[in-house]
C-alpha cells in the first residue's frame, strides 16, 4: 500500500468515531518522567512521547522488554535475531544500523553496551516492567549521550500502595520453552518492597539456539519523616546461550530444516548482568524538590566460538551519579557524572586487548513556562567527556491548547552519540587474502569525533468522543555519522577503520488512535510512514539506510467481560524494506490471546504468528514461524 492510502485509511477511522458522545482520554492521565527528568502527565505534553503500560504487557504476553516494543512499540522498529536469547534492539524514526543512536535506560540508569553502543532488550524481563516510556526524537538536552534518535525508559515495579500479595507463574510453549516465576510485593506503614524471581529454558527455533536464563530484581523503599523517601533496585541476569550465526537462505526456500541451520554450531554466549541504583527525593523549603541517584553496573559476557579458537571476556563496569533540583515545578538544575571501564580479554592467549576509561561530567538546565493555553519548555546540556571533549545541546518544546479537546506541539532539538569503546579502542586485527577478498585489518580510531543531529517535529492530538487520535510529523538531519570503511589506497590490501564520513536525514509520519469501541472493549490503532536515507563522503545522492520500512501498522483490539473473560488480538504489518544491495520482505503478523480468571487463579493460552508467516527482519536471521504457548498465574 502507498502512504497515501495508508494515511486516507486512517483518517476515515480517525473522523467515524467522531459522532459518538462518550468522554475517552485513553492514556492522557499517564504520568511520565523521560521527556523531562520530572513526572508529568500525557496531555501536558508534546505528541512525540508514547507509553506502554502493565497492562498492555500483561495482555501481549510479553516475556521481554524486545516483545513487548515488537507487539505495543508502533513506533519503534525492534530489529530480532532469533528466539529467546538473541540479540534484541531498537530504532526509533531511522534506518540503518542505528540502534547505538537510542538511549535505552531502566529507572534513569544507562543500560548501552558501552562497546558496541547498543542495548539487548532480550535481557530486560518483562515481569518486573511497569511501564516503558519512549520519547522519539533528540534528548540529549535531556539526556546526555546516545539520545539522538530517542530514549526508552523502562520503569520497574514496585510494592507501593500494595496490600501483600504474591504471584506464581508458570508457563509452556513452542521449542520446549519453559518458565516459572515468583514475585511477591507488600507495603507496611513507611516500608514498600517489590521482588521478582525466575527461571526459563528453551531450545530454540534454530540449531544452537538454546536458552538457560534466571533472572532477580528487589525493589525496596522507605519513607522517612521530614527527610523524604528513600529507593534501592538490584537486578541480576544470568545467560547461557547458543550462538546459531547467519543463515542466509532465501525466504521462499524455508521448508522447517534449512532455515534452522547453524553456521557456528559450536559458538556460545554466556552473560552475567548485575544492576544496583540508590535514589534519594526530599523536599526542601516546600518549594524545592531534592532528587539524587547513585548507580553502578557489573556486567561480564563470554564469547566463545571453539571453530576460530577464539574465548573473548568482555567486563564492564560503570559508576554514576546525578543530583537534581526542581523549584517551584518549572526550574530544574541538575548535575551527572558517569564513569566507564571496559576490558576486553582473550582467554585463550591470556592477553588484555583493550583496558581503558572513560568519564563524563555534565550539567543541565531546563524552564517550563506556562501562559495562558500555552506552555513552553527550553533547557540545555552540557556534557564533557575524557576522550572528544565537550557539546553543548540545546532543546524547545512547545504544547498549545487550542481548545480543551485539541492541542498542538512541537519539537526541536541537538543531540549527538558517542563513539563507543570499539570505535575508540578496538584492537588490530589481521587477515590473509582469500577468496572472499584480499588481506587486510581492522583496528579502532581514537580520532573519531561524536554523531550529530537536529532533529524536529509538530503534532497534532484530539479528543473523539470515544476515541484519542494523535498525529506527528518529524524529521532529522544527521552529520559525521560513525561508519567503517576501507580506507586503504593499496588495492591488494584493506584497513578498516571507524571515520566521520556519512550523513543522513530522516523523514516520517506517526499517527495513532485510541478508542474505547464498547465498555471492555478497546481498540487501539498506529501507523508509521519513514523515509531513510544517508550518504557517504563522495556521494552525490542519498541512498535509502539498510532496513528502512516505509510503512508500518499495529493494531490490538482488547475485550474484557465481567465474568473473567478475556480475549486480546492483535496485527502488525512491516512493508518492504528494500535498499541498495538487498531487500527484507515485507509480512504481517497475526496474534490472539484469551484467558479466563477462575477464583486465584489466570488460566491463559496463546498464538504468535497465527498464520505461520515465514519471515525475517535481519539480514542471515530467519525467525520463527507460528508459536503458541500457555500457562497459569495464581495470586495469593
């Protein structure tokens, strides 16, 4: 379908439901943080900032922060490798392999590998999400680093306003996948806690592709008279995984073997992920609200691929901390400091390849200032870091009411990504000739400078009686985007280094409708148009960004009846990504849940992919077809 049509089909639901009467606000009374570092709700905010809410978790039977963007992210691409234990990450508004330009955080605390510069949502459970907030567009005014295309913030749960409670889970599914959970929560006068326990084991869809995982979070608080309240999370992650590598079979030659291939049938991964964050929020003077943060992340990941006689250990370690002001709810103050050490190591020579630091200090100001129908918003960042030096990034929003049913918004902003330790530090690597290619090597660059972007957008939201409809507009323009490259003048030899050499520019529209068809029925509708393209130094004209999807739609529609009922759809449709050199073909994805409350006890069952599409979204990295799983939840 052309975008035109798409946006005619869209428009004519978002205009039929107008002629009902009943008042529907759908997520306008959410309360976020990321946009601003402070809590505000949806309809005081700009059209760019969408939430996914427990709610919408629990009935997409997300097992991951990866499924639950992939099944309610409409505007986040969610680039798959696999089944459970495969790398995960997100785009958001761009092509390419421009992960490492989001900024994905838990509870505020940077969770990128600072190697690679993206995050495995695959790792993230989703038992312990309460909410995940994405704000699309440049944050680094807000944000720092690495929020160039945007940020998602995955808030966790906690045991606040609840009675004692606890939750026991087990479920089954394709490839002999298994999961038992537990978490328990309570509140006690000034106590609260939270605390989450599991287990899961799969064999996978593909050869070596097998999952064994347990994962641990406890979120515990206190509120202490006269001085504020006080928050400590811990989360534990722990991985062992087949690495099945590429197989590059054409779609139309899956027949259930040789898609499930593997190249590396001996290649493993074993990750060990530890997360600690201390937070402190006290008022002062009645007007002044205080909120500091201490955080630190342990994280080793083994590699091992017996072929190549290769083990790399890769450790890092990351200590940080932020202390903020609000004043008077429209200044806010605040300074961050974060430092990073990386190790990368070869086991089997017993040599430290890379071992290096970094560390970044920044200070952020933002003013909300409110008039009569309008509010504006204007801040900025600086950040200093130890290896490129200093940015500043500067950002305006602006939310005005037309009437107490229609609002319009806009955006614009500088943000900028890092080089990562690989693009710094990575160590020399060799080749001889072959018949792939000529001799050559590869090495790190420590004079490559940060990404860059402006980027902007209006938008448009209104009531419908029934419904809430938002529509953006946005674009962005990138410069001296980090990009491996041959840059060896000798035809029988190759040096591949990371240089400032590409630009790009992003174009798109999102729109969405939300509506409440029938008491207990819900409908939920978006739509994403993006246009793509980048240009190396040399090159005259733009060319589409790999993986690039014109057009994307999700739809859920959600039935809750009294009796315990309930039945939950849902859609989505990728178009063709198609690109110089190669194309992923476009398909659609039906899935359906029900399940049914029985005194304790949730019984559910559930089809991914009902239709059995044979699919991919990465190039070498065929996906499952149908899948279907089903459990029980009892609660105490």
């Amino acid at each position: 379908m052309r975008k035109c049509e798409l946006l005619a089909v869209f428009l004519m639901v978002f205009v039929a439901v107008r002629g009902f009467t009943s008042d529907y606000i759908g997520d306008l009374g959410t309360v976020v943080v990321t946009p601003s570092r402070y809590g505000s709700s949806l309809a005081e905010l700009a059209t760019n900032v969408s939430v996914i809410n427990r709610h919408d978790i629990e009935e997409s039977g997300a097992l991951t922060a990866a499924e639950a963007l992939k099944k309610r992210g409409a505007y986040v691409s969610v680039g798959i490798r696999g089944t459970r234990g495969s790398e995960s990450s997100a785009r958001i508004r761009s092509g390419g392999a421009t992960a490492n330009q989001v900024l994905v955080m838990v509870d505020g605390q940077p969770v990128n590998d600072v190697a690679l510069g993206e995050a495995d949502l695959d790792k993230i459970a989703a038992d312990h999400i309460e909410q995940i907030e994405i704000a699309r567009g440049p944050f680094s005014a807000v944000w720092g680093a690495d929020a160039l295309g945007g940020v998602i913030n995955i808030i966790t749960r906690s045991g606040k306003n609840d009675l004692p409670k606890t939750a026991l889970a087990a479920r089954a599914g394709s490839f002999n996948s298994r999961k038992y959970s537990l978490n328990h929560s309570f509140s006690y006068g000034e106590n609260s806690i939270y605390t989450f326990v599991s287990e899961e084991s799969s064999d996978g869809f593909r050869e070596n592709s097998a999952y064994r995982g347990n994962d641990f979070m406890i979120n515990a608080g206190r509120k202490i008279n006269g001085y504020g309240d006080l928050n400590l999370r811990f989360s534990y992650h722990k991985s062992e995984s087949g690495v099945p590598g590429p197989n590059y079979t054409d779609v139309e030659n899956y027949d259930g073997e040789r898609e499930r291939a593997s190249s590396t049938p001996e290649a493993s991964m074993d990750t060990l992920k530890r997360y600690l964050q201390i937070e402190s929020v006290n008022a002062l003077f009645n007007s002044i609200e205080l909120k500091s943060r201490l955080y630190g992340s342990f994280i080793d990941i083994t590699d091992r691929a017996p072929s190549r006689m290769t083990e790399d250990l890769m450790q890092t370690q990351s200590y940080g901390g932020n202390i903020q002001a609000l004043v008077s709810e429209d200044v806010l103050l605040g300074l961050e400091v974060e430092h990073d050490n990386f190790i990368k190591t070869d086991k089997e020579g017993g040599v430290k390849e890379i071992d290096e630091n970094m560390l970044n200090a920044a200070i952020y100001l933002q003013k909300r200032m409110n008039f009569t129908n309008l509010q504006a918003t204007f801040g900025g960042r600086y950040d200093h870091h130890s290896v490129w030096g200093g940015a500043f990034n500067p950002r305006l929003s602006v939310v005005y009411n037309l009437s107490d049913k229609i609002k319009v918004s806009g955006n614009a902003g500088r943000a900028f990504r890092a080089p990562t330790f690989n693009d710094l530090y990575y160590p020399e690597s060799s080749w001889p000739a072959s018949e792939w290619g000529p001799a050559g090597d590869s090495k790190g660059n420590r004079e490559v400078e940060p990404e860059t972007a402006w980027g902007y957008d209006v938008g448009l939201e209104k009531e419908l009686g029934i419904a809430l409809g938002r529509i953006t507009f946005f674009r962005s323009d990138i410069d001296d985007m980090i990009e491996w490259v041959n840059v060896s003048d000798e035809p029988d030899y190759e040096k591949w280094r990371p240089v400032n050499v590409e630009k790009a520019r992003n174009r798109g529209i999102e729109a969405e409708l939300k509506a409440s068809i029938f008491p207990g029925i819900t409908l939920n509708v978006a739509y994403r148009y993006l246009d793509s393209k980048g240009k190396s130094e040399g090159d005259s004209d733009y060319k589409t960004l790999q993986y690039t999807v014109p057009n994307k739609i999700n739809a859920g529609l959600g039935c809750d009846f009294k009796f315990g009922l309930k039945v939950n759809a849902g859609i989505s449709w990728n178009d063709k990504a198609k690109w110089e050199g190669g194309s992923i073909d476009e398909h659609t994805l039906l899935d359906f849940r029900v399940s049914q409350q029985i005194a304790n006890a949730e019984i559910f069952a559930a089809i991914d992919n009902i239709s059995d599409t044979r699919y991919k979204r990465r190039e070498g990295f065929p996906l499952p077809g149908r899948e279907v799983s089903a459990g029980v939840k009892m609660k105490f």
